[in-house]
C-alpha cells in the first residue's frame, strides 16, 4: 500500500484529501500545514506544521502539493530530491523555467511529477476532446468557455491577491480553460486580450485563434460576490456541446437532445461517460503511474510551458 502525505491543507486540499481516503490501496497517512488549525482538521493523521520535518520523518510513496503557487517548484524539488514522487496543484510555477526544473528533478531522482490539472480529467471536458478527435458531429466551429467568480479574500495571508504570489486571474482561473485548450486543441495561433485589472478585482476576455475556428473565454475575480461558475460551449458543424449549470447537453443538427454523462438515469448516447470526481480521476491515474512505472504523460511539460508563455502575455 502506498503512502500518501499532503502538504497545505487550505481550499483546494479538501477535494485531493476525500479523494485519496476513497482509494483502497493508498494511505493518507500525514498532513503538513504552518497553521496547525487546519491540521487539527484530521486528528486521525499524523500532523506537522514543519516540511522538512514530516519528510525526514514519514515513509512517503506520494507528496500532494495544495500549497500556494510561488511555493510549487521550491517544495516538489526539495521532495524528489528525497526519492518521493509528487503530484502538484496547478500551476506548477509563474516562471516558465519551473517547468524544466520540476520535470528534471523527476528525470535526476527516477520519479515520478504531474501537475494537476484537473479539467483534463473532468467528464464533460474529456467528451469534448473525444468528440473534436473522432469527427464526432464534423468541424468545430467555434467555442466559448467561462470561468467567472467574485475575488479570493479568505486566502492565507492575501497570498492569492497578491499577484507576485498567485499571478491573480490569468494563472490562478484562466490557467484552467486555457491549458484544456492546448492539450485538446494545441497551441494557439493567435490571441487577442482584454483585462479590466484594478487592486480589487481583475477581469479577463480573450479570444483564441486556432485553424479553423476560435474560442473566447472569460475568466474573473469580481469585487462584488458573484457566485462560482464554470462552463463551455461548443459549436460543431452538426451539434452544438453545452455544459451549463453542472449540466453537459448535446443537441445534434437532427433534433436529438441529450446528456452525455451518465449517472442521472438518461439517455447517453453512444459517446458517454460515467458520473465521476475529476479530483479523484487525476489521483488515481498519477497513482497508477507511480504503480505501473509509467510516465504521467497525460500531463506533459512542453504543454504547460505554452500555456505559462502565453499567460504571460495578458
């Protein structure tokens, strides 16, 4: 059985920590956070405020990164320089050249490091790569994808409006969409950027050129308290691919209407998928790879590193 720890138990780390206690063949056996309230969360775990400490001191087969982003790079290195394998919340960095330097400490150390980004394994996300690989319903035409919210108060320290430290918008919401379209579409030809950025909220519009059609996407932190959502749509030659409202509807040129993501009794079509935890579908497939000895590669380095150069630009 392998061993799991988790270093920052702060927003995100709640999805990543019901995911691995879900998993029979893993054990989240140790929980690292400077705030020992929030490890008093998990008083069944073993539970250090200091890093290096539960490193030199637990037996661990997996890291789980939640930390804020400036502190990725730093804390996966440290961590595979001790033969442990890791999986890192996104981004893996601000700075491009992270990328190389995480992915070379894995190569130096014979481990194993995946960023996790976790639209690649959403559902609806997934079917809309099937369909665009498979000619599905013919050419896509063009997409919309959005990602809206209200600004991150509740942050450790401010650490996430403080753009030095989370790179706001474009590396912390944006990231999400933007890094789903080159790893289902490939990278961009061109862009063209709108930002409405002031000290108490910062909004994104950016349209994206690719061979044969574009998408715009809009990503925000807005001052007022705008509730959370996410979602897509996607014009095809022959169907329009909607998720909106936690919903993902295929409405085919023929009239027929229905959902692709099984788990709600209706019809899915010839081209479902089950109901999952896209949190849960990334643990498990970097585990596996762990098990298996196989590279991660569902994740790959030169595909993050376009998205961090074109992050770079807004």
């Amino acid at each position: 059985m392998l061993k799991i720890a988790l270093a920052g138990v702060g927003g995100i780390s709640g999805a990543h920590i019901s995911a691995w206690e879900a998993m029979e063949d893993v054990e989240l056996t140790a929980i690292c956070d400077i705030r020992p309230e929030q490890t008093g969360k998990y008083p069944e775990k073993r539970r250090y405020t200091d890093f290096d400490e539960m490193l030199e001191k637990e037996d661990i087969d997996i890291l789980d990164i939640c930390l804020p982003t400036y502190l990725h790079a730093d804390f996966a290195v440290r961590a595979m320089e001790k033969g442990i394998n890791v999986i890192c919340e996104k981004p893996v960095s601000l700075k491009r050249e992270d990328v190389a330097r995480v992915y070379g400490a894995a190569e130096k150390n014979n481990v194993k490091f995946m960023t996790a980004q976790v639209l690649r394994f959403w559902p609806e996300y997934e079917i809309i790569k099937k369909i665009y690989d498979e000619n599905t319903y013919g050419k896509l035409l063009s997409g919309s994808m959005t990602r809206l919210g209200c600004y991150p108060k509740w942050s450790w320290d401010g650490w996430m409006m403080d753009e030095k430290r989370s790179g706001l918008v474009p590396f912390d919401l944006h990231i999400h969409d933007l890094d789903f379209m080159v790893y289902a579409f490939g990278k961009p030809k061109k862009s063209v950027n709108f930002r409405a950025k002031r000290s108490d909220q910062d909004y994104i519009n950016a349209v994206y050129e690719f061979d044969g059609f574009f998408i715009t996407s809009e990503a925000s932190w807005y001052a007022s308290p705008y509730p959370f959502s996410a979602g897509f749509l996607f014009q095809f030659e022959n169907a329009v691919a909607a998720f909106e409202n936690g919903v993902m509807t295929i409405y085919e040129r023929g009239g027929k209407v229905f959902s692709p993501i099984g788990g709600s009794g209706g019809d899915t079509g010839d081209i479902g998928l089950p109901a999952s935890n896209a949190y849960a579908n990334e643990i498990r497939y970097f585990t596996d790879c762990v098990k298996s000895g196989n590279i991660p590669d569902r994740v790959k380095p030169d595909e993050l590193e376009t998205v961090l150069d074109i992050l770079e630009c807004l």
